[in-house]
C-alpha cells in the first residue's frame, strides 16, 4: 500500500485506493493532501491551546480555508504547489509556537501534528509517508470513520466558504468552526457520542456557509432567473470556464470584452449564465458539453484553452495540458497558474491572447437547455406551485441534487428520472443535472418537470425551498411535505450538502449509487437508525418505494 484514500465515491472496490487515486492522483500527491490535512490539524490545535489560555492568536483563518480546498478531490494535482503550501503551514506553525511561548503559554501535552517541523523538503517527503500523517493512523475503524466524515465535511465547507470570500463575504465563527473540527480529530477523549455531535454541528455550520455564499452570489449578480442556455457554439474563438468561482468568471469576462473571443462555461459552471450580472455580456454565449467526467473528450472537441476556477479536473491528455490554465485552489502539473494579487485581482490576459491564436469550437449539440430555478425564483412562483400540489397536479418532489461521475451504476439517475410517473418534478442542483437535464420530460402547467437551482452550494436553495412549502402548508415536520430525496454524492462538497440536510432535520434520504466507503458498518448504522439513510435499489423499485 503506497497510499490510501477513500474520500470520494470512486475510491477502488468501495472501500480505498491503495497505488493510485481513480481520480487519477499519484500516491505522492495524496500522501502530500495527507500531511497538508495533518499540518492543518497541527495548526488548528496550536490556536486552541492559546484560545484557552485567554491569548489573542493570529489570525491564519483563510491559510487554513485554502488549504483544505486545495484537497478537495479532483482539484489540485500538482505535488509542487501542495509541498509549497505544506512548507508556508511550518512557517505558520513555528510563528504560533513561538507566539505561545512568548505569552508564557506551554506546549506541553500537544499532539505530534501540531509540534512536528521540517526544514527541508525531503524531511516533509518522509513526514508524508510516516504512518501518523495519514488516514490509517486511527485504529478505532469507528472513530476514525467519524473523523473522517467531519473532515470531509469540513473540505467541503472549506469551499463554499472560499468562494463567498472572492465576492468580500466571511464569518469568524464558521473559520473557529473549523479550527475546532480539525483540532477535534486529535482528540483521543472524545468518544463515539461526542463525534457524532460534531457531525451534526458541521451540518449546522455547513448550512451557515452555504446561506453566506448564497448571500455573496445573489448580492453581487443578483438572483438567477429562468433562462434559456444556449448549448450550441459560434464561429468566434473560445474560452471555456470549468469550477465554480463566480467571481473567475466575472473578472474574465470583464477582460475580454471586445476582444472577439465568446465565453462558455462547463460543467459546474453552467449556472452562470442563470445570474443577471452576467446577461450584458455578448461574448458570453452559453454552456459547451455536459458534466466534468466527460472533459477529456469535450476538450478535445472545444479547441481552445481551458480554465479551472476550482476542482473537477481530470487528468488530461498530454496534448491538452498547454490548453488548461489553472486558477484558486486548483492546479495540474505542466499547466499555467494565475496568481490573484493582493488585491484578489487576476490578469487572465496570456488565456484570451492564446485564444485568438486556436480554432473556434466544433459544435457537438445544439439547442438550449432551461435553468434558474433557485429559491427567489421558486418563491415568484410560489402561488402556482401550491395550486398544482393543492389540485394533484403536482404529486411529488424529488431533490436529485449532488453529484455525476463516470460509473455506469449511474445511468440509474437517468433511467430513474426517465421512468418518474407524471405529476412529479424534479428538484436539482449540482453536476448530477447532467444526467436528465437535456431529456424531454415536458411540465406540469407550465412548472417545468426539472428545476435546475444551480452548482451543489445552492442546493442551499433547495433546502429554503423545502422550508417556505413546509410553511405555507402549515406542517410541523419537513419531512411531512411530498418530498423525497434521492441524491448522488460524488466528493466532500456532497458531504457537506448531506450533513447540512441532517441537521436541518431532514430524513430518509437516499444516498447513491453506493454508501461512502469511510462509513464504518457502526456509523452507517447509526445513520440508518436515526436519520433514515439507505442506498439505491433498481429505479421501478425505488420509484414504487418513493410514491408509496
């Protein structure tokens, strides 16, 4: 075993990835995310211990944010830039011990993680493969189970919470928040009970995270209104934006105005062109291709460069990688990184200079594609979406929110939304869309069948949503409403999304195509028994289930 990994849903045999991650990093580059996990850990308890020693520390809140993104799966690749990062956390360590001790603060008692140093980079290469920095290192299958579920909440919240930040919006407590997680999982006194509480309050702050990035979002570009995306092409050259930093996208945009290149976005992207900001653009012509697993082709055909605001990328052809820039917490060994400034600006001048020299995009579809529905929109509609529950029109809500991947288990999403009974829609945000955003599947008094809220934070959205009818229809549980959620998970973004929907109390959620591979037989079951998750069956069923 040169390494082990199992937080994503394609970890090898459900249960980890051993020699090489299926998302296609090398065992360096995990064993690395490993040690910048532990150093972040490390970090988090040295602010601990001077919080309650009563010391003021410094503040390292958006070192530690970044640092958990960039481990995020599919977002950074590059074994340079995670060393580099590991090695700026060091200087971080060595400045907090030294500011404890100055404060007459002892050290005494600390984990390995927050004492531990390098001073050079081969001493950080063995730190990355010493069984104590990584995953493995807690025996208790349980507890480590349990302490991976928070990180991997964590991660996730890490994102949303970096990106609400590009657009000038933060929250101390959600940084003190996950300072306390990470230090939380060095903590040999906390027992099974304590963990899941902490779960649970991961889910809390995820829901504060992702109502903050919503709050970014829709003050900057205001709400995302029905629109019809454009999937076609034009003759122009192209730039196609993947991730989900809006505010990447907002900057590249405003560069390139006038200088006859159109602007696609791709993957998680795709709700961009929802927001009203972003509609005075004329280059900005629309969406090229569909969710982030199918890149490597979609590249190809796209012939122009390529930029990566956040994670999902694939490892591409050797071709395409003078194509790609990356950007943010995202990067790939060969491809070109810009640097925001200190002001947050970046200059993606070399991207649409390499433009104009690259043939326009070969058209693989056409038509358009209908999206917006997030909660302000929703709430305009409100009136018409309660007569048609009210009249029977409307007899079920199915959140198919979350995440594509490559898997062929998941065509079940397909076949699943295919074969729902008329008078249900379909709740959705995140790349999962991809797999029945493009059916026919018609509406139900001018209500569309599929309701496409946005990227995965916005499944926030969803959630409000959920919260206004169970209000307007006066019910004393959430899960009284016809709601039933069948969701796909991918990576941590999900994670944070299922925590966030468990602590606002929702139940029976079902969770596919498989159960993550970190759940312990204990904690799955603790899982089942008090929020009601399960699995996927066969979709006839799975529906016959649900409509019951």
């Amino acid at each position: 075993m040169s390494m082990f990994c199992y937080q994503c849903q394609e970890a090898a045999k459900g249960t980890g990835c051993t020699v090489k991650g299926v998302c296609g990093k090398t065992d360096v580059v995990s064993n690395l995310q490993d040690l910048m996990v532990y150093t972040l850990k490390g970090i988090s308890q040295l602010v601990i211990r001077g919080k309650q020693a009563g010391v003021e520390m410094p503040n390292k809140n958006h070192y530690v944010m970044t640092g958990l993104f960039m481990t995020i799966t599919n977002a950074n690749f590059d074994d340079q830039a995670i060393l580099n990062n590991i090695r700026k956390g060091l200087e971080i360590k060595q400045e907090l011990k030294g500011f404890l001790s100055e404060n007459g603060v002892s050290l005494e008692g600390l984990h390995d993680a927050a004492l531990w140093s390098a001073t050079d980079d081969n001493g950080i290469i063995a730190k990355s493969l010493a069984p104590e920095a990584g995953i493995l290192a807690t025996e208790n299958e349980d507890v480590r189970s349990l302490r991976e579920l928070i990180i991997y909440g964590v991660k996730g919240m890490a994102a949303y919470a970096e990106h609400a930040l590009n657009l000038g919006k933060e929250d101390v407590n959600i940084y003190e928040f996950m300072v306390k997680a990470l230090a939380a999982t060095l903590d040999d006194s906390l027992s099974a009970d304590d963990l899941v509480a902490l779960t649970l309050e991961t889910g809390k702050f995820g829901v504060d995270t992702m109502a903050m990035l919503d709050a970014a979002n829709t003050g900057t570009y205001g709400n995302p209104e029905i629109t019809e995306v454009n999937i076609g092409v034009r003759n122009n050259p192209g730039i196609l934006v993947s991730g989900h930093d809006l505010k990447d996208f907002e900057q590249l945009l405003e560069q390139s105005k006038g200088a006859g290149v159109d602007i696609y976005t791709h993957g998680e992207m795709l709700p961009a062109n929802y927001y009203p900001a972003f509609k005075k653009y004329d280059h900005f012509f629309g969406n090229y291709g569909n969710a982030w697993w199918k890149q490597k082709e979609e590249f190809e055909s796209f012939n122009g460069p390529i930029l990566f605001t956040t994670n999902c990328i694939v490892p591409p052809k050797e071709d395409q990688i003078s194509r790609i820039y990356t950007t943010g917490a995202s990067g790939y060994p060969g491809c070109k990184h810009i640097e925001a400034d200190q002001d947050g600006n970046k200059n993606f001048s070399e991207i649409i200079e390499h433009a104009k020299k690259l043939k326009s995009p070969t058209e693989i579809e056409t038509g358009t594609i209908i999206g917006g529905f997030a909660h302000a929109q929703v709430f305009a509609l409100a009136d018409k979406v309660v007569d048609a529950v009210k009249s029977g029109a409307i007899k079920k809500f199915f959140v198919m929110a979350g995440c594509d991947g490559r898997m062929k288990s998941r065509d079940y999403y397909t076949e699943f939304a295919e074969k729902l009974p008329e008078g249900t829609v379909i709740l959705t945000a995140g790349c999962a869309k991809y797999r029945y955003n493009k059916l026919e599947l018609g509406d139900i008094g001018g209500i569309p069948r599929v309701l496409d809220a946005g990227q995965c934070n916005d499944s926030y959205s969803l959630a409000v949503i959920a919260l206004k009818l169970k209000e307007v229809f006066e019910l004393n549980d959430i899960n009284e409403l016809p709601i039933a959620y069948n969701i796909a998970w991918y990576e941590q973004k999900a994670v944070i999304v299922l925590l966030a929907l468990l602590y606002l109390g929702v139940k029976n959620i079902h969770l596919g195509p498989t159960l993550p591979g970190f759940l312990s037989q204990n904690v799955a079951k603790v899982l089942v028994e008090n929020f009601g998750i399960a699995g996927i069956g066969s979709v006839e069923d799975d529906i016959e289930m649900f409509m019951a």
